[in-house]
C-alpha cells in the first residue's frame, strides 16, 4: 500500500467536490489521506522479471560467488606503474 499524508491544507485548495462532501468552511485546515491499494502486482515488474532475457545473466557464473574481488580485479589495472605486467 503507498499513502500520500498532506496536513494543515487550507480547506480553499481542496478539490471543490471534496470540500462540499465535507461540510468544511474555507477558513479551515484539514488533512488528507490518500491511500492507494495494489490488488495485483503491477503487470511491468511482472514482464520485466520474468520476461526479460537479460534478468539473471550473471546468476551461475563462478567467478562472481564472490563479488567484491570480482570487481577488484575488473578494476585493478592491467599495468603497474613502472609498466610490467599486473598478474593475477
């Protein structure tokens, strides 16, 4: 569920309709909640995971079990300083 929590609104900036349901003179603050409830999973996120080809590429690829030093070396350079040869 998301919620939308507005305090203090001057009951002159409500929707006209909403100010005449509730009874409410212009001079007055009120606040509004707006709750909006998701009864299914929205159908893009559904799409995306599932459908998606490239979702989970890199899943069983042995060499990222461990991610930090899988990066590390994607980012050490391939040289040192003086110009020999980074080895792994």
């Amino acid at each position: 569920m998301s919620m939308l929590v507005i305090e203090h609104l001057k009951a002159s900036d409500l929707p006209p309709e909403w100010a005449k349901r509730l009874q409410v003179r212009p001079g007055q603050t009120v606040t509004v909640h707006i709750e909006m409830e998701f009864s299914e999973p929205a159908k893009e996120a559904l799409s995306f995971t599932t459908d998606d080809p490239a979702f989970g590429i890199w899943r069983d690829y042995h060499e990222t079990t461990d991610v930090a030093a899988f990066v590390r070396r994607l980012r050490a350079p391939r040289y040192q300083r003086d110009g020999s040869h980074n080895e792994d």
